[in-house]
C-alpha cells in the first residue's frame, strides 16, 4: 500500500499560465493501485530535449515537433538545422514561384541546400535573404550561366561545401574571355570541398576560376569529368588537375577522381607529388599494370594515412594492388571495390590486415569464394568494428561460410546480399535474425531461395536451435532497429509472412517488388509498420485499387510510392491517393495502363507531390 505522503508527492499538480493543470491517473486494485504519469515535455530543460531528439531519426523528430512546443523548440537547434537539406526540385527559380516565396518569409534558416534541376530566373531576394545562413550548396542538373552563379556565390560567403554537378550548360555557355572582363571574382575564406562532378565540358579556365574562389580548399572531387570526351583535350585536363595537385599538395587532403578512366602515366604523375597526404582517394584503375614501375603501387606506398579508398570499376586492379593496401594503409576504415572483378581469394587473405575496417565493399567481384571470405573477413579483431557489409552478387559463397558470418560479425548494421542466391536459405536467414539483431538495412534482393518459413520461423524444417528438448526458430520481427528492407524477387514470400510476423516499428523503406502480394497483405503491412515513408510494389501482379487506398489511409508518413507495371492499378487509386496522401512527394505509375490520363491529372490536387513518372501519351 502506498502511504499517504507518496501519495501527496505523486498527486503533484503543475499550474501553467495561472491554470492549475492534473496530468495523473490512478487505476485502483485491492492491494495497491498503478500510477498513470503523464509529463510536461515542454518543461523539459532545451539541453535536456535536444539529448532526446538525437536519438530519433528525422521524421520521428518532425512527428515530435508537430505534438509538443517544447520539441519544436528544440528542432531549431543548430545540430539539426544542419543536418536538414532544403532540396528545391524542378521549379523556375523566382520570388512569386513556390517554395520560394513561403521561404522568403521563413521563420528559419537554411544552412543545406540543394537545387535539382533549376530553371533560374533573373533575379530573386531569396540569395539576399537566406545566403548568409548558407553553408552547404548543391547545384544538380541546373541551367544556369556564369554570371547567375557569381551573383548566388556573392551572397553565400560562408559557404563550406559547393557542389556543381552535371550542368553542362553552365560550362558550355562560359567563355574563356570572361573570365578576363569579369567584375566581380567572390572570395570564399571558408570553402573546403567543391565537387565538379559530372561536367563533361569543364575546362582548364572554369576550374582554375573555381578552385581559387576558395584559398582554403582540401576537397576536390572531379568525378566522371573526363569521360567521353577528345582524348587530347582529356589528357590536358588530367594534366592540369596534377598540376593543380601539385601546387597545393600541402592543403589538399581529399581527392576524388572515380568513374574516370586513368592510365598508369597518371597515375605515376601523382604518385610523384611527394608532400601530398591524403586522407580520402577516390579513382579508376583501368590500363593495365606494368610489371614494374607500377604508379597505382607506387601512390599507395607513398599514401600511408587514407582512411577512405574506393577503386570501384577497376578491372586493371589485381590481388598484388589489394596486398600493397592492406600492408602500406592500416588507418583505412573505408574500402569500396565494387566491381574489381580481377580480385581473387588470394588479395583478400590479406584484409585481415586492416584492423580498423567499418565500411567493406565486395560487390560484383564474382571470382571470390568460401576461403577469401573465411580468412580475410572472419578474423579476432573484425567482430566489433565492422559495421557495414556489401557482398552482393558473390554467387560462390555457400549456406556454411554465410553461417560463420552472421555469428561472427554480429555488429553489422548495414548487410547487402542481393543476388546472393547460393547462401540465403530459409535456414540460414534464421542466423541473421537470431545474430544481427541490431541490423538497420538489410538487401535480399533476388534470393529466391527465401520462402514463408524463413522469414518466419514457422514450418521449418529444422529449427534454428535444437540442442535435446530446446528448440528455437526466429523471424523478421527480432530486428527491431530494421529501417530498409528489400526482398525484390523473394517470389516465394507472400501474404502469409506479412499476416503472421512483419512488425518493424522503424522500418522506413520497403522494396517488394515482383512480389505475390495481395490486399491481405497489405492491410497488415500497413497496420504494423506505422513509419513506412519509401513503398516499392512495381510489378507486382495482384496490388490494386484497394491496396492503394489501405496504404494511402495508414501510412500517414508516405513521401514515395513506385507502381511501376501494376497491371491492376486504375483511376480508383489515383482517387484514393488524392484524398488520402498528405505527404506524398514521388509517385511511379508508368506501365499502370489502365489509368487514363484525367485521372493523371487529378494528381495537381496533392499539394506535396513533385514529381510523377507517368505513362508516355500522344
């Protein structure tokens, strides 16, 4: 029995704005009672509720603001208004346009923004406004010209990120002598990275006028830039890109070249730039390596201190490169080799090296098998720091070694598997959900293997664990912490693992696609899953109207939708998702035949939605 001075002390009233406000609710027994408390957040110290806010993931923390003043408050703290991107998509960029007219009335600003293809007009407030609150810009696939640009960068003086990717026009438009008659060349003292990827008709000028904006520069990122262009033009600008290197080898720390073919003469040309100390590298191997006077081996003895190297794409990269990493990189906690389809067992022995490895990426090198993932990867010190794995398309590695996998490395919190046919069973997946339960996304993509039971745990047959009269089978269910999901092409899942044991609280991203999914399914998915955001469901050959309204009513949070090759979707669903979706930014209908074009244009009343794939029509 409680005394009747807790009581007083749990009886506790909180006057708000001269109203005495009760929050407590008894629920009596006949030897106690349970004390039903509900508390003040908004009385909540603001350090104390900017604590509780890093702990949730973003929409989780918009949900939070919407309920309570006190998280609201909260949200503005400069640790989340950084880690918010404002992306302005496919819009004529002027004052009377929305967003840009509700923006320039914001309570707030914007420290991320991103622009996508952008139409700019000549001129808006919204840069004198909103400019010095800016410090990271992305420009992706923009029309935009030289001076347009300079009159943003003028308002954007603390800027510390400038990304211009893929705006061929703005380069083609921009003349060499320009840059001779030009007024006004902005002075960025805070720039650190500027990324120039993408932009195929970059030349010596526009770079040099770009990169001496920021005198404090230690990032460069010059992905797929010279690709598909006259060779002697590329060999020029390959060259200026070194010579640039060389004068500044001192500052720069960051180097990004990848998706860029490069041959050994570059190669050899960096490797000879002795006072550059990279941190990240990023670039392509692909002619072939000499027997001697190598220059990719001769740059990874001189780069000691990398902690980031991605070599995806290089077909000229052999297990003799991947030995001289592991012995002359051990800081390395980042190793993308997507794709390196010359490594064998032999190279990736020799990973077991690395002792500071997170971040492993293996997918599509096809000649690894069982041994290399056995004594490269499951070693004593891989357990606690690996934390993200990519083995996707590795179809020689069997049931047994993927077993040892999920026992040993039981911290992964981001596993692909996708179009590992050959080691996900419905055994297997069994050590997944048992091992890696603080796993966040996991790629199924095209095991096909994978039925009901798996997923499950019930009809196999054979338990998971079964030690004498102990016997345990686990599902999907135990990876609480699961935020993507993609079982693509797992055709024998159906309703029945989504009726039975498929509640993730956090799940985020769904990709069901070529699914035998039908509306009973989907009504419990909906219900279960109260976060889901991102749904994929194209080419799945039962999803119709009614699974399009079940969806639309219970997932409150739906930003995306993918339809694709839905032959059963018609007008009815349009009709649902206009009354229903209040948050509904990307819609793919294209291949739902059935689905006229007045039904298409009813889709102008969501007023979220940005961007629609839709059918072809004359």
């Amino acid at each position: 029995m409680t005394n009747d001075l807790d009581r007083e002390v749990l009886e506790m009233k909180v006057e708000i704005n001269g109203e005495v406000i009760e929050r407590n609710r008894y629920v009596h027994f006949e030897d106690g009672f349970i004390f039903f408390y509900e508390p003040f957040f908004e009385e909540l110290p603001f350090e104390i509720m900017v604590m509780l806010l890093k702990y949730l993931n973003t929409s989780d923390r918009y949900a939070m603001a919407q309920a309570c003043r006190g998280f609201y408050e909260g949200l503005k703290h400069p640790h989340f208004l950084r880690s918010t991107c404002l992306h302005i998509f496919e819009i004529e960029f002027e004052d009377n346009v929305e967003p840009v007219r509700s923006l320039l009335t914001a309570f707030r600003y914007f420290p991320n923004v991103k622009l996508t293809k952008i139409v700019f007009g000549n001129r808006s407030d919204f840069w004198a406004e909103l400019g010095e609150s800016i410090e990271e810009l992305t420009l992706d696939n923009c029309v935009i010209w030289k001076q347009k640009l300079l009159s943003i960068l003028r308002y954007t003086y603390k800027l510390k990120r400038l990304t211009i990717e893929n705006c061929p026009d703005l380069f083609r438009s921009w003349k060499f002598i320009e840059n001779l008659t030009v007024v006004f060349c902005p002075s960025l003292p805070q720039l650190r990275h500027i990324s120039l990827a993408g932009n195929n008709k970059l030349e010596q000028h526009h770079f040099d006028f770009i990169v001496g904006m920021a005198p404090k520069l230690d990032s460069l990122d010059v992905s797929n830039c010279f690709k598909g262009i006259e060779a002697g033009n590329r060999f020029r600008m390959l060259g200026h890109v070194l010579q640039y290197l060389s004068d500044h080898q001192h500052a720069v720390r960051h180097f990004y070249i990848g998706d860029t073919p490069i041959d050994n003469l570059f190669l050899r040309h960096l490797a000879d730039i002795k006072g550059l100390q990279l941190k990240s590298l990023s670039l392509m191997v692909c002619d072939k390596i000499p027997a001697t006077d190598a220059g990719i081996i001769d740059l990874i003895r001189l780069q000691t201190n990398v902690t980031y190297l991605d070599l995806s794409r290089s077909l000229a990269l052999h297990d003799s490169c991947l030995i001289e990493i592991c012995k002359c990189m051990p800081m390395l906690e980042t190793l993308i080799l997507n794709r390196c389809w010359m490594i064998t067992d032999y190279g990736i022995l020799a990973i077991k090296n690395l002792n500071r490895l997170r971040h492993i990426d293996l997918t599509n090198c096809e000649r690894i098998s069982d041994t290399g993932i056995m004594g490269g990867l499951l070693t004593h010190n891989r357990q606690r720091s690996l934390r993200k794995l990519y083995l996707g398309l590795l179809t020689n590695i069997g049931e047994v070694v993927f077993t040892k996998i999920s026992f040993e490395l039981n911290n992964l919190v981001v596993l692909d598997l996708g179009g590992c046919s050959n080691c996900i069973n419905d055994r297997s997946i069994q050590y997944i959900f048992y091992h890696m339960t603080g796993l966040q996304e996991l790629n199924l993509d095209c095991c096909a293997k994978l039925s009901d039971a798996g997923l499950t745990g019930i009809d196999l047959p054979e338990c998971a664990i079964d030690i004498w009269d102990l016997q345990m089978s686990f599902s999907i269910n135990d990876l609480k912490r699961l935020r993507y999901l993609n079982l693509s092409g797992c055709y024998r899942v159906t309703n029945y693992s989504f009726r039975r044991k498929f509640m993730l609280q956090e799940l985020r991203e769904l990709v069901l696609a070529r699914l035998q999914i039908t509306d009973s399914g989907v009504e419990k998915l909906a219900a279960n899953c109260p976060s889901l955001e991102i749904i994929d469901f194209s080419e799945c050959p039962n999803v119709n109207d009614q699974c399009v309204e079940i969806i639309s009513k219970f997932c409150t949070r739906l930003t995306t939708l993918r339809l694709h090759n839905c032959p059963e979707i018609t007008d009815l669903a349009i009709d649902h998702l206009v009354k229903h979706c209040t948050t509904l930014k990307h819609l793919n209908i294209r291949g739902c035949y059935k689905i006229s074009a007045e039904a298409e244009a009813r889709l102008v009343a969501i007023r979220t939605l940005r961007n629609v794939l839709a059918n072809e029509r004359e």
